[in-house]
C-alpha cells in the first residue's frame, strides 16, 4: 500500500471516528434532555394542592412561585398541564393530582368579569373531557360558554375583553380573545346549540376585519364605540407601543384562527392564520433558535428579553397549520422551535423546586412583570405541543 492510500484510509477513518462521536454526543444531549424533563413534570406532582395557591410564575433570582386564586385567567393552566401530561406519559399519577385539582376552576364558569372564562374553564375541563367523557365536565363547559356570551355586544360583533381603564377605552377587543372562542365552539358540539358558534363566529370575524396590518402582524387591542361598532383606535397594552409587533399576540392570532379554521372550515380564517405564521417565521428579528424577543420591534433587540410562551403558543398551532396545509415550512418550523425548547439553555435546571418546565418567558415587558420568567402558560402550550407532534 502507498503513502497516499494509507493517508486517504487514514482520513476516512478519522472521519467516520468523528461522525461517531458527533451522533453520540447529540444522542447523550438528547437522553440528558429528556431526564431532565422528565425531572421537571415530576415536580408537578410535588406541588401542594390547594384552591387559592395556583402557580402562575416564579422569580428563579429569589427562588419565589408567584400563586394565584382561580379568577387569575392563568388558573386553569396547572391542571391542564397534569391532563396533559397524563396523556403524554401514561403516569396514573398525573391524573390523580388532576382530578384534586379540577374542581376548583368550576366555579369561574360562572364568573362573567372576565372574557378569559375560556382560559380558566377550558384549559382545566376541557384537557379533563379529552381524558374522561363525563357529564360533569361537560356542564360546566356549557355553562362557561354561557358565561362568556353575556359579554357579547352584537353591535360591535365581538366579545368585550376588559372592564378596566374605562377613561382609556369604550369596549377594548384584544387579540388573545381568540383563544377562548374554543370554549365557545366547543359547547356548540356538546350542547347541539348553536347559539355559542354564531357567537364565536361573528367575533373571529370582527377580528378579522379590523386586527391585522396589511404585512399581516396583528395589534393587540382595537377599541371600539359599543353604541355604534365604530373602530375608536387601535393600540397595545403589552406590546412596546402601538404600532410594534408584540411577540405572544401574533402566536394568538395564529393559534386562534387556525382553531377556528378546525370547526368551521372558513377558508379565511386559514388564509390568515397562514399569513401570520409566515409573517413569524419570516421576520428579520426572529433570532436563529426560534424563540422570539417579546417585542419584534424593540429598539434594545438584541438585548431585549425572549418570550418562550410566544414559541410554544406558535409551536403548537404550527403542528395544527400543518395538518390542514400539509406545509412543510410550518412542520419543520414547529420541529426547531422544541428542539429549541428541550435544551439546557431553557428547560429548568432540576435545582429549581418548582412546578414548572421552562424558563425564559415574558409576562408583560411594559409593566415589568414576569420578565425572563417560568410562566405557567408555556409549559402548558409546550406540553401540548409535544402531543400535537406525537399525534403526527
């Protein structure tokens, strides 16, 4: 054998010895991923049950869970993320600690105070309804519906989302009120009343009249005149200004339509959630992992903090875009967002005693709340997300 020949078997050696270790270190990566999640759903099941001590967020630096009663609209998280995770993992376990749970959010399907009835109730009896087909939750699911329809102005053909800041807005609309027209849709296939679905109906489609920018991001909150269904302004309570692109409202807006899409079928409301994911995917200041800064348009991008809720809230309408579109951009986008997601860089180090999963969300940047926080609401569309993939 010459010189050549040795050095050329020599190289390709050396090469197959590094593709080796190259798959085994994404494999160890993996596999250590993956024990450490399954470290972070088992602190769930460690979390002490109680009605008035539901977690919403934590501040890691001080090591507090900040704890809500179940009028607070993230209430029906916590549960929903043991149903969840029961599905997910077979664990009897899950389910039991969800059926402790449970119960405390019935009461908020009669709370009309809030447009975020959809939230608390079907996040909690909803996740329990995909688990155990029984009457209870059932109810309690139209009943919420109900509830929901009372702030319905068929002027304005939208539901009312806040009842606050009355010397700021007439009847504000915002785009996270997408989200709750499952509740709504949900009671019209249970009930056989229709009522609920023209209801959720005629607000998608307000929505989508007087939402979007023609490059198809969306605002947070439109105002509207309730006496004559006028638009009154256009603006943002969450995002950095009114004209800048809040991060988590277009993962709404692409969640919201396409769940919409699911029941109806309305091209339109495809079309938009398309648009808006593309809008997403697309943008120039998405950093390279997928998860997004809050704000697409914060001047201190890219020292500006991320939002993993805004990723999980799209990773999850993604696997959902896909299944209608069979659009492999959306498929493989969701794909990098949760490979994103299960790194040490935001899973929650087992250190932290909590009932969370990840880190690095942001609550509300222009009130300083809940910034580059565990916040409930990601896990929740995480987990669902990961069943959307698996169900794929």
């Amino acid at each position: 054998m010459n010189k050549v020949s040795s050095l050329v078997i020599l190289g390709f050696a050396l090469l197959i010895t590094a593709c080796k270790s190259e798959i085994y270190s994404q494999t160890k990566k993996s596999s250590t991923s993956e024990n450490l999640l399954e470290k972070r759903y088992k602190m769930l099941l460690d979390y002490p049950v109680d009605s008035l001590s539901m977690p919403r967020s934590m501040s890691v630096k001080t090591n507090t869970i900040k704890k809500v009663p179940s009028k607070d609209w993230t209430s029906g998280f916590f549960v929903g993320n043991l149903w969840q995770l029961y599905r997910l993992t077979g664990n009897e376990a899950y389910k039991n600690q969800a059926h402790k749970w449970t119960p405390f959010s019935k009461k908020e399907s009669v709370n009309n105070n809030s447009h975020d009835v959809g939230f608390k109730v079907f996040c909690s009896f909803g996740e329990a309804l995909k688990v155990e087909n029984k009457q209870g939750y059932k109810d309690v699911i139209i009943k919420g519906a109900e509830t929901l329809c009372t702030r319905f102005n068929p002027k304005v053909g939208a539901i009312r989302s806040w009842d606050f800041n009355k010397e700021i807005w007439d009847y504000p609309v915002i785009i996270d009120n997408m989200m709750n027209l499952e509740l709504l849709f949900e009671a019209s296939k249970l009930s056989g009343n229709k009522k609920y679905q023209d209801i959720a109906i005629q607000h998608a489609n307000t929505t989508l009249k007087n939402q979007f920018r023609a490059d198809n991001s969306c605002y947070h909150v439109i105002d509207y005149d309730p006496t004559t269904g006028a638009v009154r302004k256009k603006t943002t309570l969450q995002g950095y200004n009114d004209d800048s692109v809040w991060a988590r409202g277009q993962g709404w807006a692409v969640y919201g339509f396409t769940m919409s899409y699911r029941y109806t079928k309305d091209p339109a409301y495809l079309k938009q959630a398309e648009a808006t994911a593309k809008f997403f995917i697309n943008n120039k200041n998405l950093p390279k992992d997928g998860i997004p800064y809050w704000d697409f348009k914060d001047p201190a991008i890219p020292n500006s903090p991320r939002d993993v809720s805004a990723a999980t809230v799209m990773a999850s309408a993604l696997y959902e875009l896909y299944g209608y579109t069979k659009n492999n951009s959306y498929l493989a986008f969701a794909d990098k967002i949760i490979k994103s997601l299960k790194s040490n860089q935001y899973i929650l180090s087992d250190a932290v005693k909590a009932p969370f999963i990840l880190d690095h969300s942001t609550g509300n940047c222009p009130k300083h709340d809940e910034i580059d926080e565990p916040i409930i609401y990601a896990d929740y569309y995480f987990l669902e997300a990961l069943l959307r993939k698996k169900a794929l």
